[in-house]
C-alpha cells in the first residue's frame, strides 16, 4: 500500500514557474495603470519643494 500512495514534499519546478508568472503579470497590470499616476503624483510634489 505504502508504494500505491506517492508522498507531496512541496512545489515543483512548474508550480514556481507558474507563481513567478503570475506576479509578473501582476506588476505588469499595476505597472501600466498605476505608473503615469505615480509619475504625475512626482512630478507635483517636486514642483512644490
């Protein structure tokens, strides 16, 4: 029975892939809403100084 059951010892290779994918396509979504606001937010604030 011990050889029918396969142990789990953590992710693979593919699941960290998958993971780093996801965050990149993350920020990259965050990075083209968010930026030019950032970038304007910046540019106001270093106006005022």
């Amino acid at each position: 029975m011990n050889k029918l059951v396969k142990k789990v010892r953590g992710a693979s290779m593919v699941e960290y892939a998958l993971l780093l994918v996801a965050v990149l396509l993350l920020a990259a979504v965050g990075y083209k809403n968010l930026g030019p606001k950032v970038g304007k937010a910046a540019e106001n604030a270093g106006a005022q100084l």
